[in-house]
C-alpha cells in the first residue's frame, strides 16, 4: 500500500519562480484573492445525484460582499478565458462558490453561467503553492495538454478539466461493451510512464480523468491529471507510478490481461519518444524552467536523498545518488530520456 505524506507542505514561490511566470504571462494582477473568498458565513453540504456527500460545500456571503466578489470571480474568469475582454462580462453570473474540506489545497470551485444560453463552466481558486505550479506547468511543456492558469500573489487560478473521474470511471463506465479495453489498458501504461518521467506523485483514480472521444468506428481514451500538488515531493519512487495504487488497480488489471510485456515496453517507449520530441520544440522554456527549479526547495533532504537512490537503483545511473535537489532530480530524468530519443 502507497503511504502518502498526510499533510502536504506548502512552498512559497521564490523570487526566481515569480519572474518566470511573469515572462511567460502566468502571473498577473487579479481583482480577488484566495484569502479573500475565505470570508464566508456559512457553508451547505453538496451531495451529488444518489444523494452522497461530494466534500464540498456551496458557501454563502454577507450581503456588502456578495456584488464585489460576483464581480471580481466574473472579471477573473475574463481574464482567464478571454485575455481580459470584459464584454461577455455582463452576460455571465457566478450560480455557486463551492469550498472543499477534503485534502490539502482546500480549493474553491465557481460555476459561472452565461445568461443567453445556460451554459456553464467552471474555475478553481486556489493557493499558490510551488509544488503545484511546476506541476501545472511541466504538464503544459511535457504532456499533449494545454493548461490555463493564472497566479498573482498567493492565489492560483486553474481552469476546469473536464472528463469522467478515473474512480467513476471504473465503476460506471469500464465495462461499456462499445469501450475496447485494449484502448484503455494502452492509455493508462502512457500516463503511467508519463507521470514517472516528469515525477508527478500520488495519481490515484480521484486524481484523474478520462476523455472520451468517438472516433470513425471505434472510441478513443485520453487520461489526463488533475492534481498536482505532488509533483516532486515524496521520498518514494513507487508514489510517482499510478500502477503501484490501489484505487488504480482495476487498470493494472486490464493492462495485464490485454498487453503482453512486449507491447507494454512498446507503449512506453512511444510516450518517452513523445515527451522528448516536446523538450526539442520547448527547449528554451524548459531551460528557464529548469534554471529556477535546480535550486528551488520544494522538498526536504531527506525524501530527496531517498528518491535519488532508488532512481539510481531503478535506472542503474548513479548520477540521480548524487542529486541534492529535486530539480537535479528531474533534470536527470529528463535528461536520459532526451539521450535515449538519439540512439
């Protein structure tokens, strides 16, 4: 069983951080904080369909903030979605604030409506913790996905990913005879070696999603992360391979059944081919990124000694022993992945 750390650190952004973001126009000034939306009254319990506590609360405010937070939540969401156009702004309205009590980030989720046509969408407001932030943004360079989030200060703001919850996933929809679970057990290995390579921990089934997409006469499967808080924190190698959970063992189940061990090594090596083909076009973003992460204390000795020593173990590479950061770490890593797309 995968022991996770049961409070997860916050690290503050440091100087370094914060001028990255600024050049790559992820930091910018925001009418509303984090802080300031924790000024509730009162929160109402959310239960979802069959009636089942979701962890989340709808909170409500005084009556003098109600307006100026409606207002502040609307312009973010502007400045997210539509690089600070304010004329959709009067067409909008935020239904619900939602507060989760569950985990580390206590986030704030906002259902925002446009009047003309009720169609919704969402946004998350969170704190600004360092760890999450290269997770946020090493997903952008090395994964298929674009993400779009916003910092200014100590609050984050992530835009919603929508899919099918990994544990709802496999209980709702895996057995599906339209689904070929081929497709899925291909999907999961790449996300496995995804995550392994850029180390984003603790990728249980809550912490992703699926894309479902039909195709011409068949349905394709994308998994993509959610959460990531965990991005090179823990001490244990195992944390940093979603095969290795429990809640993800219905997916080990599949790959074993479906995939040989030829066709495993196959799919892996075609997601390494992959990060590495996004390194070469991102070269100069990732060299900025990595000139601020190699110092950067987003752990402790301890778990980075740890880690060091079973990827030297696992690779049989004695440079990650030798690493004092995690940002040696995934350079390492990344590293050997770019020297293994020149053989």
């Amino acid at each position: 069983m995968q022991s996770i750390s049961r409070k997860k650190i916050f690290f503050p952004l440091n100087p370094a951080f914060r001028n990255y973001l600024k050049l790559y126009e992820r930091e910018v000034k925001l009418p509303l904080s984090y802080e300031e939306l924790k000024y509730y009254d009162y929160g109402i319990p959310v239960y979802d369909k069959q009636g089942k506590d979701t962890l989340w609360e709808s909170v409500m405010y005084p009556q003098s903030m109600v307006g100026p937070i409606q207002a502040g939540l609307k312009r973010i969401y502007s400045i997210l979605k539509a690089g600070g156009d304010q004329a959709a702004e009067e067409h909008l309205h935020i239904e619900r604030i939602d507060y989760c009590t569950f985990g580390n980030s206590h986030p704030f989720r906002i259902k925002i409506v446009n009047n003309y046509n009720e169609v919704y969408d969402y946004f998350y407001i969170k704190i600004a913790d360092a760890s999450r932030i290269y997770g946020l943004e090493l997903e952008h360079i090395l994964s298929p996905y674009w993400m779009n989030f916003l910092v200014d200060g100590n609050t984050l703001v992530e835009e919603h990913i929508a899919g099918v919850p990994g544990d709802q996933f496999a209980k709702d929809y895996l057995d599906r005879p339209e689904f070929n679970p081929k497709r899925i057990a291909k999907e999961f290995v790449k996300f496995n070696e995804r995550c392994f390579v850029r180390l984003l921990g603790d990728m249980r089934s809550y912490n992703f999603i699926f894309d479902i997409t039909p195709d011409f006469d068949d349905v394709q499967f994308r998994i993509r992360a959610i959460d990531f808080d965990q991005q090179f924190y823990e001490g244990k190698k195992t944390l940093y391979m979603p095969q290795f959970f429990k809640e993800n063992r219905v997916f080990v189940e599949l790959a074993m059944k479906h995939l040989n061990a030829e066709v495993v090594k196959q799919y892996q090596q075609e997601e390494r081919s992959l990060i590495a083909r996004r390194i070469k076009v991102q070269r100069h973003r990732i060299k900025d990124l990595r000139d601020v992460i190699m110092t950067d204390r987003v752990s402790f000795p301890g778990k980075i000694k740890q880690l060091g020593e079973e990827l030297a173990q696992h690779y049989n590479d004695a440079v990650f022993a030798r690493c004092s950061t995690m940002g040696e770490i995934i350079e390492r890593s990344l590293k050997r992945l770019l020297v293994g797309s020149l053989r």
